[in-house]
C-alpha cells in the first residue's frame, strides 16, 4: 500500500483541492480530502506538486517496423511516460501499413509489454491506398478501436462512404486527415504570407475545408461517428461548430504546435516547423484557442511524428512532415495555455484525458476508488526548457527547443507501477523508492 498525501488533485471535477490518495494493487483505493500531517512509513508527501491523471493521446506515430531509426513502440512508450501519458494510439500509416487483422495482432503482442496502454487504430484502405476497404470487422474484433488513413485524405468520396456506412454497422468511429491532395499540392507550408516571401506554393486553407465539408456531407447522410484530426484553420472550427449544432456526430482535435505556433515559425525554410497540415495564420491560431475552449474542439493531440535529424536536415522543401509532440504538450500547454489565462486547467485537463477517450468511444476512468492507478505528478516550481537531449523519444524533431516552461512532469505511474521518474527530485526519488519497496513496482524506469 502506498499512500500519497498532501497532493494538490487535477482530475476532472475537482481541479486545485489537496488530497490523500491510497494506492494498492495498482488501483486508487481511498481518496480523503484535505491536508494530512499523520505521516506513516507508507506515505509519501507531495507538497507542493499536482497529481493529474495519466494522459491520453488519440494521435501518436509509433513508427517501429521498418522505420525504426525513427521510433519504435518502446522509445515512443518511453517518451509518452516522460511527458505524462499513460494511454497513446497508434496511427497505422507506419511501413508495414496495419491493414490486415494480423498486423494489428502483431502490433498488439508487442505493444503489450509495454508498461503503458496502447490502442491501434487500423487502416482504412488496403495499403492506405484509399481504394478498396481492409477487413474492418475483423481488425475491430482483433482490437481496433477506429479506423483512419492519416497521413493521407481519402480522395475518393465513394470510398469514405462506404467506410462510414461500414463503421456505423460496427459501432466504430473514422478519423479523418482532411487534406485534397490536388488543392496542397503536400506544399511545406500554408499558402499565405510566409510562402509569398519564401517565394513558394502553399497549401491553400480550401485543401483542408473542401474535404472537411464533403465528409461533414457524408456524415449527415450515414449518421456514422466521425472524427476530425489536427485542425488548422478558422473555417474548419466553424464548420466543426455549425455540424455540432445540426447534432451531427462529429469529434475534433487540435495539437499543440497548432495552438502555439504560426506560419512565422517556416520562415528561413525551417524544417522542424514543416508539419501537416501546416501552421497558419495569428487569426488561425485564436480560433482554435477559442475551439478549444467552448468545446467544438474536443480534445488536444500530439500527432507525436518522430523523425530522424538527417531527414529533417534534408531541407525545407524535401524533409518529411512532422514533429515530435509527447514529452512537450503538457509542459506547453500547461505554460502557455492555462498559466497566460487562455484555457482553464479543468478544460486542458479534460482535453487531454477524458475527451478524448470519448472521441473514440472509451472509458476514461480517471482518478476514483477502484480505476487503475495512472497517474503523474508535475512539479509547477521546476522553470524548465525544452531540451531535445533529454527526450526519451528516439526522434528530437521538435520546433519548441528552448521554449520556456512553468514545471515538469516529475513522475509517471500506471496501473500503479512507476514508468517515469525525474532522477534527482526528491519527491519523485522517494516515490521509486517507496514503490520498490511496497513491492508495487521496482522499475525505476521502465526503458
Ligand atoms: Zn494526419
């Protein structure tokens, strides 16, 4: 038994007050309101630091396979537990695409030992080609939990249809990368002012909302649960709005580096900013703030998308999209989003656990007696900075090195063993230390 006093609790519903929680056989088992002076040998005080519940994220490229200069599902693990997740779902755009039941199997088994929960999404087309359909019902029996051809937008309307109708029959939910191909012309950035002065094509904003309003279109005629990945511009946020309103069974999510950065990060041809779909416009940025904060946008992803620093380094125009998003979100999000007045920290948290898990049709059972214990605790005094060489992460593509952060994630349990700990922190140092010795876990860090 393990009990962790003095916690100032962050779970949904109850944002700020301090709190004892009892641990045992890796499940919340009390929770006891207010300060406790009464230490015994099987507490640990956490004055001082916020206990959340363990993170989620709908959105994460695993890689592994044949990538895995990249990432494999074990460093990925690794840097979800160092950025306070506890739960991450694997896109299938990885070489070998999972598209075939046996490949999710074979995901699955792997994913498994790790200490942290994976989801897999399946594909939705037969080699993310967007023409013939993958065995959905099987995939969905073998445990996909949604089905998607992100990296890609399905040109073919026909093809959206009958997946949509599909995915209605099994309950499931697709979630869409809203991109028309011809009209992005996959540019490295936004058309805008930016790509002007670069003297480059962009992508207009109409790549993304003329596929949006042909699926919100699709969604309406199938009644099929639909759900919108990454976000970027301000039309898509009131298109999100309106189909809300018309009760259509839409979901959204926006990443972080939507949230936080513009087109200005692209100029002098940055690669590291060179994610799709790309950064926009200051007017953008506000509007998915404001998304966010009313709720059109659910829920806050990572699109966590690790490369290696050769590819990147191959320049604007030829290094791949994407950045790594795991170990930062919170951090930034929590410092630029809830500390400058933004976004509540109830609505950052719910956008970050609950949210989405209900994107995608599962439970999120929080901090309670008797849900697992996945939890994190981060430390608010910490000013730290991102520094790319304390990833766990086996990419460092992250266009936010240097950015100043109020706090750190100084610990990560799940189903109550410890799988990150903030070697030289006190609080966290006597936390592995206290779960070793509670027989609870002994892995001080699970990688
Ligand atoms: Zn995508």
């Amino acid at each position: 038994m393990l009990r962790l006093i003095n916690a100032r609790l962050g779970a949904s519903g109850e944002v700020g007050r301090i709190a004892s929680i009892t641990i045992e056989d890796g499940l919340v088992r009390e929770i006891r309101w207010g300060e406790s002076a009464d230490t015994t040998p099987s507490d640990v005080d956490l004055r001082g630091c916020w206990l959340f519940p363990g993170l989620f994220d709908l959105h994460t490229h695993l890689r592994d396979f044949e990538e895995s200069a990249k990432e494999t599902i074990h460093t990925a693990a690794g840097a979800a537990a160092h950025g306070g997740y506890t739960s991450i779902c694997a896109m299938p755009n990885t070489q070998p695409p999972i598209d075939t039941p046996e490949r999710l199997e074979h995901l699955l088994l792997k994913a498994e030992k790790e200490p942290i929960h994976i989801y897999a999404i399946g594909a939705l087309t037969q080699g993310r080609a967007g023409r013939r359909l993958t065995e959905m019902g099987l995939m969905q029996a073998k445990g996909a939990i949604a089905f998607s051809d992100d990296g890609d937008g399905v040109a073919d309307a026909a093809c959206m249809y009958h997946a949509l109708q599909y995915a209605r029959q099994l309950g499931s939910v697709i979630i869409a990368h809203e991109e028309d191909r011809g009209l992005s012309g996959q540019a490295p950035l936004a058309e805008g002012e930016v790509a002007y002065r670069l003297g480059m094509l962009g992508q207009p904003e109409v790549a993304e909302t003329a596929m949006l309003a042909r699926d919100l279109a699709l969604v309406a005629q199938t009644g099929a649960r639909l759900h919108v990945a990454h976000l970027s511009t301000a039309t898509s946020v009131a298109m999100i709005r309106a189909a809300k309103r018309a009760g259509l069974p839409v979901t959204a999510e926006v990443t972080p580096h939507h949230l936080l950065l513009t087109e200005d990060a692209c100029a002098g041809y940055a690669a590291l900013a060179k994610v799709n779909p790309p950064l926009r416009t200051e007017a953008d940025r506000a509007a998915l703030w404001e998304g966010l904060r009313d709720g059109t946008i659910d829920a806050v992803a990572t699109d966590h998308a690790p490369h290696t620093a050769a590819e990147k380094a191959r320049g604007f125009i030829d290094a791949p999209f994407g950045a790594v998003g795991l170990e930062t979100a919170f951090p930034l999000l929590f410092t630029y989003g809830v500390a400058t007045g933004l976004l509540p920290l109830a609505r950052l948290l719910d956008a970050l656990t609950v949210a989405p898990a209900r994107c995608l049709g599962l439970p999120f059972p929080g901090v309670q007696p008797g849900a697992p214990a996945d939890l994190f605790l981060y430390d608010p005094k910490i000013e730290s900075e991102v520094d790319p060489s304390t990833f766990l992460s086996r990419a460092t593509n992250t266009p936010f090195a240097g950015w100043r952060c109020q706090g750190q994630v100084i610990a990560t349990l799940c189903g109550g063993r410890m799988v990150y700990c903030q070697k030289d922190h006190a609080i966290a140092e006597a936390l592995a230390q206290h779960l070793g010795e509670a027989g609870v876990s002994t892995a001080r860090k699970a990688w």
